[in-house]
C-alpha cells in the first residue's frame, strides 16, 4: 500500500489535482453510479494507508451520502487514516435552533463527519457563533484555515489604491474584513445586516460619507443567493464608491446573481476555488497542501 495519496469525488478534479501536485502525492477518483432509483455507488481506487478525500461541499445532500458509503469502503480495504479536506463546508450556518423544532444542522452535520474520518480541514467555516471548528467535529483532529491572507495578497499583488476602503457587508464579516484590511493597511468598516427572509436584507452603514469618491473592496465569506452582496454593492455605490470591488471565499451562486452583482455596480467579482465558480481566480492548494504536508512520510 502507498503511503499517502489524494481521492477526489466527481467534481472539482482540478482542485484536487493541484492540492496532490503541490503534495507531490498519487491523485485518483472514486467513480460514483447513480441507480435509476436515485441511490448511488461510489467506488473506491486502490486505498493507501492515508487518504486524502477531497470534497468541497457545494450542494452537499448527496456529497454526505457519498462520502459516508465511501468511509464504509476506505475503512473495509485498509485505510488506517481518513483526512477530509472540505475547503467549503455546508450546514454551519444553522448552529442553532433558532425557532422550536429546528435542526440544528452543524451539530448533525459534524457528528456524520466525525464518526467517519480522523482529521478534518477546511477553510473560512462560518463559524459564527462556534468558537472553533474541533466543538463542530469532537474528537478528531480539525483546522479551519484562514483565506484571509490569500485574498490579501492576491489583491495586493494586482494593485490596490491606498484609499481604498474594505467592506463587509455584515458584522459576522468583521474578523475577515479587519484581518484583509490590516494585511493590506486600509481603512475598514461593516454594515449592520437585518435579515428579512432568506432572499431579503436591509443594510445600513455608519460613517458612509466616508465613502465618497473612494475605491471599495467588499468581501465576504460565503454567498449563496447574493442577496447580501448585491444590497452592499448598491449602498456603496449609493454613498458614492468610485469603485467596487468584491472578493470573496466560498461562491455558491448562479450566473443571474453574478450579472445582478455588476449590474449593482461591481467592477470585478472574484472568489478562492473552494468551490469551482467561473469568478474563481485565487487557488487555494498552496495553502492546503501546507496544512497537509504532515500526512506526507518523512
Ligand atoms: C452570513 O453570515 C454570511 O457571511 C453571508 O453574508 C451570507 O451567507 C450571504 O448570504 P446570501 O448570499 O444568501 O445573502
């Protein structure tokens, strides 16, 4: 059995394949039959001692069901060592019950995964109201990386105005937002969000005069109906932004919502490859493959 390698799940093949190439370790892809009833199959390739499963957990329903029928066959062929690399994990948003009878999804979500695999590595969980991510999946070993840096560079790296001012369109952005202005030495602030449904919000912003005739960055973890974004968008414009820039983690929206964010009033619009999106431009297998160098043999 080889020491190390990379398993990745129909899907984002190229993620993968680069976290392995910067691991310098053996990739492989379960194959995944789909039934005519729905059920599905994976099949495992040939197991290693340590596996690496990468799976970014975009439209995770049926991403969990495979990743547990998988489990069951990494761990029947020998597998001592299962390390899920999730760079977007789903169901931390819902950490607790807000209205009497909900699921609460993280708790569910982290036991599915922790009775399954030894480590757990992911990127910028939302984890809100969750101190760390090992409460999320007890017992096991879990790093919740920070993209922050990335984005940062990245930024830096194509040019940013010293006036710019970076925004975060909620105070849950505020340890992202504060973390990318300090890399960058700019300016900062948050709006306050008020969540009206799940496709409704209203923003406010204090000190929006400070706005004016100044180039913005708004940046967000994850954005699923964009509905955030495109508010923040049009308030920046609105107090008048020169600029509008967004980078952001984890994209989880369609192309409509993309073409209402630059019809808002975003210039550009990018995203790290947590999930594949066509705004992704910054990868993030350099900063995997740093976290995973210790399952590599010495
Ligand atoms: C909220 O806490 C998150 O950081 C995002 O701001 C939120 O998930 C965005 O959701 P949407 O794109 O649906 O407005």
């Amino acid at each position: 059995m080889t020491p190390v390698a990379v398993h990745a799940f129909p899907g984002p093949a190229r993620q993968a394949q680069a976290l392995a190439e910067a691991l310098d370790a053996p990739f492989a892809q379960v194959e995944l039959h789909r039934f005519p009833d729905g059920e599905i199959l994976p099949t495992v390739p040939a197991p290693s001692q340590t596996v690496i499963v990468y799976a970014s957990l975009d439209q995770p329903n049926e991403k969990l069901i495979a990743l547990c029928l998988a489990a069951e066959a990494w761990r029947r062929l020998g597998v001592r060592r299962l390390v899920l690399v999730a760079p977007y994990l789903a169901y931390m948003r819902q950490d607790a019950a807000f209205a009497p009878g909900q699921a609460i999804s993280q708790r569910a979500v982290g036991g599915l995964l922790s009775e399954r695999f030894d480590r757990l590595v992911t990127v910028d969980a939302h984890l809100h109201r969750t101190r760390e991510l090992g409460a999320v999946v007890p017992g096991i070993e879990a790093e919740n990386l920070d993209a922050a840096p990335l984005i940062g560079d990245w930024l830096a790296a194509r040019g940013v105005d010293p006036r710019t001012m970076i925004l975060g369109p909620d105070e849950e952005s505020a340890p992202l937002v504060q973390a990318m202005a300090g890399r960058l030495g700019l300016g900062w602030r948050c709006f306050s969000k008020t969540r009206l449904g799940d496709r409704e919000v209203r923003l406010a912003l204090a000190g929006a005069d400070d706005l004016k005739g100044r180039p913005v960055v708004i940046v967000d973890d994850i954005v699923s109906t964009g509905r955030t974004l495109i508010a923040a968008i049009g308030k920046a414009r609105e107090h008048g932004a020169s600029t509008a820039r967004v980078a952001l983690v984890h994209a989880l929206f369609d192309q409509s919502v993309l073409q209402a964010m630059v019809a808002a009033g975003a210039d550009e619009v990018v995203s790290t490859d947590s999930v594949p999106h066509p705004t992704n431009a910054i990868p993030l297998a350099a900063l995997l493959a740093a976290a995973l160098a210790s399952e590599l043999p010495r």
